[in-house]
C-alpha cells in the first residue's frame, strides 16, 4: 500500500482504475460461485449433495433429479478422450521435438495448434454429420465383430451401432485435446538441456533410449501439467460432444449408447426448464462443474508452476 | 549382439509410432477443414449475406440476422472485454509488479481461461436475463465479454513484462510519473503484441456457442435492438445442424465455413506476426 501513496495524483487515479480492472478477475470468481450457489439451493436443500450426485433418475415430470447419469457421462468420455489423447500426443511432441526435419518442425507445430484454434461447435457439427456415420457403419460394426465374443470386452459394444453414443463423443473430444497436450508436452521436452541428452548418448544410448529415459523423465512435471489442463478442458467441453451424445440420461456399459454429459444436459434442457425445482437442479449441476474444472484446472496450473521452478534451476 | 539388435528394433518402432501420431494429428486436421470447405462451398451464395432466413422447411432465404448478430455481440463483447483486460494486465505487471495480489490474480485469471463457458452462460442468466424475464443481445455480449477478460489480462501481463525493465528506467530518470511512463513507453513497446493478444482473443469467442445458448438465444427476424433476443452465427448454426431440414443443414454448413476460415485466417496471421515479432 505504501508504494501508491507517494505517487502524482494522475498516478494515483491510473492506479486506482486499474486496481479496478484486475479486482474485477476476483469480483467475477467469486460472484459466479455465490450467483451459482444461490441459484441451486433450492435443489441442493431439497436433494442434498451425496443424494443428489448418486440419484440416477432425471426426471422433470415427477421432479426427481440427480447427476449421477450426467457425471457418469462426463467421466466416461473424458477418461476415454484422455487414454486416446496422451499417448497420441506424446507421440506428436516426440515427433517435433526428435524425429522431425527441422525445417518441418514450425509447419507441423502450427498446424497442430490449428487444431486447438476451431471453434468447438464445428468439431460437434463435422462430428454428427461426417464421423457419426462413419463409426455406425464401418467402425461400430468392425469393433463389434472383434470384440463382441469376448466375455466382459463384448458389452462394451452392445447394442446397435447408431454412431451417436459415447464412443464417437470419446473420439471427437480427444482430437480436440490432443493440441493442449502436445503443444504442452512439446515445450516442456525443448527444455531438457542437450548436455544431459548428448551424456546419454555418449553411453550409447539409442535415440528412443534418450526419449524414454532421459527427456520424458526430466519433462514430467510439464507434461502432467498438459494433461490436467486437457482434462479440466474435457470435463467442460459443450458443443463438439452436444451434437453426439444424444443426450439420455442413463447409465449404460455399453460405448455405443447414447448418453449425457453436465455440460450436454446444460446445453439441451436450460432453455426448457419449466419448474424452478428443474432450473435450480441444473444451476446445481453448473455449480457442481464449476467446482469439479476449477479444482482440476488449479491442480493443472500447480504442476505448470512446479515445472516452471524446476527449469530455472 | 542379440541384445543390440532388439534394442535398436525397439527404437525404431517406437520412433514408427511417433512419426504416425504426428500423421494422425495432420489426418485429423485435414479431414475436418476439407470437410467444412466441401461442404461449406457449396452452400455459399449471395442470398445468405442479404436475405433473413426464410420459414422453417421452407427452402432459400439466408442468415442476414446471424452475421449482424453475431457481429453486434463480439463487437460489444470487444468493447466491455478489452479495456478491462489491458488495464488489469497493466495493474499486475506494472503497479502491483511483485506483490501477492499480482500472483493471485495472474494464477486465478490462467484459471478463467480454461473455466467451461457453458458455466459463464449460466451465470450470466442468472444475473441478466432471469431478472429481466427475456434474452437479449446484452447478456450474450457480457457472458463472451466475461470469457475474454482473463485471456487479454494475462497477453497484457505477458507482453508488458517482455518489456526490459531498462526503458522504463531511462523514462523515470527523465523524470517521467509512471502513468506517462507506462502510456508513452510501455505500451508503445508492447503495442504490437497486446493487440494480436487482443485479436486472438476476439477470434477466441467469436467462435463460442455455449455461453450464448441461454444469454442471447437466437431470434429469426432482423434486429439491431440489443435488449431482444438475438440471432448468432454459431447458435444457428447448432440449432440448424440439429434441425430436420436439408437446407438448414446447408445453411449450417455454409456458416461453418465462414466461422472456420475467418478464425484459421485471423490466428494464423497473428500467429506470424508474434512469432516474426518476438523471435527475431
């Protein structure tokens, strides 16, 4: 505070305006958690937390709601977006960062961004319009034939392949997630110093040797970062799943079912809402969102700061 | 021997493998582009710059409302969004340099940015169209508004401590207040990368859907009311994709297509001015 009170009055105005500014990052936080809140307690005193998170039945006729087919979906597709995701994107980060002919390297790289830069409804439209036709009548039916014998694996893919179901949502959600990871991934491997790299080597070391052992390691804390950011992006994700998921709350085994998400049942319902118990039941499935991305964002943005430290060094 | 061998073909295969992730990235990329493009051509024409969109399953007619909806709210968005943005990433980078509050407001706006924005329409809902019992364009441009803040914020933090702390230095020894400081050196320094921030940003939220579904909702006539309901290109082009019409699915498409190009264009010509700015 001492610092301000010396300055030029035109200072202390410019000052004051912009403190302004930046306390509106806070007034926005907090409002939002304190708005969502408000808007839900008639749902959270009428269904409480546990209830309502572990209640399956959504329905708007007898006025029972619970999120567990919303979290369920959002925790399906995000799992299987994430185990498609990391490993392909590694791989496009060790592909930049080793393997790639320089020259190559910046074309490829913005041409991975561009991923990141489309707008996520045109994921969701090419999504219902080009690849859902294309699981339903060529990968869906593939995927059954293979596994659809095998006890247990085969009720996963039960059930008539539509395309519109979680497996497709899964699909869509994890080529939009792969940038953040491999852009993430990518600088956190041009970091480790080429002495360590050429010391491996030098023991004669093959180059995946190097990645595996030497680069990976020294880059872990960036690339959980990257991870954790995807999966903070995943769980929040509307349009590119809205369109593929059909939008049914049940909890199913199968992947070529359809489902919901929070974020699809937001997108579909919020306009439709015509009780307050309803409306103040998906404020709370908001809120519960809120909460969930703000938590795993912030773990995110640990990691990213810990590995930011552990480079300076 | 053996040994050697085994460890050089596991090398090489993981080595395959990494190369065709980059190629499935690139796969992606391409199928989707060229997908939007074909099908986003074809549906091009004159009519759907100029005409509003004819009755439902009633073919031609075209998103007139949509484009200048949809450019009403950015612009607004653009007009709330920025000066905050700037003048918080001047308070944090510049006053408050250092300082707890700084740090806070810098780790909690990286935060904003990735927050779902379907959760912001929600918020905005209930602050700016439950009260006032209609949509309106206003609540949409506040909810992209609210999503562009923490993005410019942390560019304007970014940029303005790429600034070498050196200049301001000479400026104070010349006996400059720091507001001048800051107005006449700092930002003149930093001008060219807090406006591509700025117009990255703007290219980030002109492509959002989710927080407009229940801020400005769509509306099918023309209107340059504000305070009404109001058409977007991406809430259209949800509601129209969705639709049982061949031709809105057309017109869905030939949005796309504009959205798409006008975002990839935008990003890709900033993208080349930071990079030739900043890395030269």
């Amino acid at each position: 505070m001492r610092r301000f009170l010396n300055l030029p009055a035109v200072d202390l105005i410019f000052a004051l305006v912009s403190f302004s500014a930046a306390f509106t990052v806070l007034i926005l936080i907090l409002s939002t958690i304190l708005v969502l809140y408000n808007e839900s307690s008639l749902a959270i005193h009428r269904f409480g937390l546990l209830n309502f998170i572990f209640t399956v039945d959504w329905d708007p006729v007898k006025e029972v709601f619970g999120a567990a087919a919303s979290l369920y979906g959002t925790l399906i597709t995000t799992v299987l977006a994430l185990s498609i995701a990391i490993p392909v994107s590694i791989g496009i980060a060790i592909f930049l960062t080793e393997i790639s002919p320089h020259l190559l390297r910046t074309p490829i790289g913005i041409a991975i961004e561009m991923l990141a830069a489309i707008p996520s409804i045109i994921y969701g439209m090419w999504g219902l319009f080009t690849l859902a036709p294309i699981m339903a009548d060529y990968i869906e039916p593939a995927l059954q034939k293979v596994f659809g014998d095998i006890p247990l694996i085969g009720k996963l893919f039960e059930g008539t392949p539509m395309g519109v179901d979680l497996l497709t949502a899964s699909i869509i959600l994890s080529i939009m997630i792969t940038p953040f990871i491999a852009s993430i991934s990518r600088d956190a491997f041009n970091l480790t110093p080429d002495l360590v790299k050429e010391s491996a080597y030098a023991l004669g070391a093959t180059k995946w040797e190097v990645i595996r052992d030497v680069v990976i390691p020294y880059s872990k804390l960036g690339v959980y970062g990257g991870i954790v950011l995807a999966l903070g992006r995943a769980l929040g994700e509307t349009m590119a799943v809205a369109f593929v998921l059909g939008n049914k709350h049940q909890i199913t085994i199968s992947l070529l079912d359809a489902a919901a998400t929070i974020t699809v049942t937001l997108a579909n319902e919020f306009t439709e809402a015509d009780t307050d118990i309803y409306l103040s039941s998906l404020f709370y499935l908001a809120l519960i969102l809120f909460v969930l991305s703000f938590t795993v964002l912030a773990v995110a943005k640990f990691f990213l700061l810990r590995a930011e430290k552990h480079y300076q060094r | 021997m053996d040994l050697k061998r085994r460890r050089k073909i596991q090398g090489q295969i993981a080595l395959m493998l990494s190369t065709l992730a980059a190629l499935s990235g690139l796969f992606w990329l391409v199928f989707i582009i060229f997908d939007v493009l074909r099908h986003g051509i074809t549906a091009l024409n004159l009519d759907l710059f100029l005409e509003d969109p004819a009755p439902p399953g009633v073919p031609g007619g075209g998103l007139r409302n949509a484009f200048v909806g949809h450019f009403l709210i950015t612009s607004v968005a653009t007009i709330i969004g920025v000066p905050i943005g700037v003048l918080g990433g001047t308070f944090i980078a510049e006053y408050a340099r250092g300082t707890k509050f700084a740090r806070l407001v810098s780790v909690l706006s990286d935060i904003m940015v990735s927050v779902p924005s379907i959760v912001v329409g929600t918020f905005i809902y209930a602050i700016l169209v439950k009260p006032f019992g209609h949509f309106s364009g206003w609540a949409g441009a506040t909810a992209l508004a609210f999503i562009m803040i923490p993005v410019v914020l942390r560019t304007t933090e970014d940029m303005l401590k790429l600034v070498p702390w050196t200049l301001r230095e000479a400026a104070f020894a010349l006996g400059a207040s720091y507001f001048h400081v800051i107005k006449d050196v700092v930002y003149r320094a930093a001008a060219t990368g807090i406006l591509t921030g700025i117009i990255l940003a703007i290219a980030r939220v002109s492509g959002e859907t989710a927080p407009l579904l229940f801020t400005s909702f769509n509306n099918s006539y023309f209107t340059l009311d504000m305070s009404e309901p109001m058409a977007s290109l991406t809430v259209t082009i949800f509601n129209y994709a969705m639709g049982p019409y061949e031709d809105w699915h057309e017109k869905a498409w030939a949005a796309a297509f504009i959205i798409t190009v006008g975002i990839l264009i935008i990003t890709l010509i900033t993208r080349s001015i930071i990079q030739w700015r900043y890395k030269n």
